[in-house]
C-alpha cells in the first residue's frame, strides 16, 4: 500500500489516493486499484476527507503530512467551532443593534429637516 499525491491541473487541488498493487493471476502482470482519501488543504497542508469513511490508516500516512483523528483534535475542533459561533450571534446582535441607530438617526434626521423647512 502506498499513498499517492495527486495535482489536478485545471482546479489545482492536490488529491491524495491510497494506491494498492497486486499481481493478476490470468494475464500474468501487475495491477494497482486507488482510492480516494481526500484532498490537500493549501493553507495547512492537512489531508481533508472528500467524504466519510470509516477509518484512515493514519500510521502509513504519518511520513506524509497526515492528519490525526484522536478525541483530542475533534474536541478541540468542536471548540473552536462554539467559540466561532459565538462570536457570530455577538456579531449579529450588533448589527441588529448599529440598524436600529441607524433608522433612530434617519428618523431623527427627517425631524430636523422638516422642522427647517417649516
């Protein structure tokens, strides 16, 4: 088994395939079948699964910039995401705020021009 890095020249995304060979016995010559495990982060160079699967041999990948998939990483992802999330309601809640300044203000500002019109 052998891990396979792949570039595609049209989106520039590496791919990266688990390559297996074997030997056909009826004609006598060597084969190989892939698969896909998932394709290269450019920023982080980790390996991002295209689609579940049920496990990564992590220990072949180890050598090739592999990612790991222990209890640790997944909570600290799942922090990092509440933490996100958090900061987008936070987010939210001010923007609906500066809107309702901002219509305060236009109403404000309509008051006054019509009280200098007059």
């Amino acid at each position: 088994m052998a891990i396979i890095k792949q570039l595609n020249k049209k989106t520039g995304i590496t791919y990266v395939y688990e390559s297996h060979s074997y030997r056909d016995k009826d004609t006598k010559q060597p084969r190989s079948t892939r698969k896909l495990i998932g394709r290269i982060d450019d920023a982080t160079g980790e390996i991002i699964p295209t689609r579940k699967k049920k496990t990564i041999n992590t220990t072949s990948l180890e050598s090739e910039n592999s990612i790991t998939t222990s209890n640790d990483d997944v909570s600290v992802s799942l922090d990092i995401i509440k933490e996100k999330d958090a900061i987008i309601t936070e987010q939210r809640r001010q923007i609906a705020s500066l809107l309702r300044e901002k219509e305060n203000f236009a109403k404000e500002l309509e008051r006054l021009v019509a009280k200098l019109n007059q």
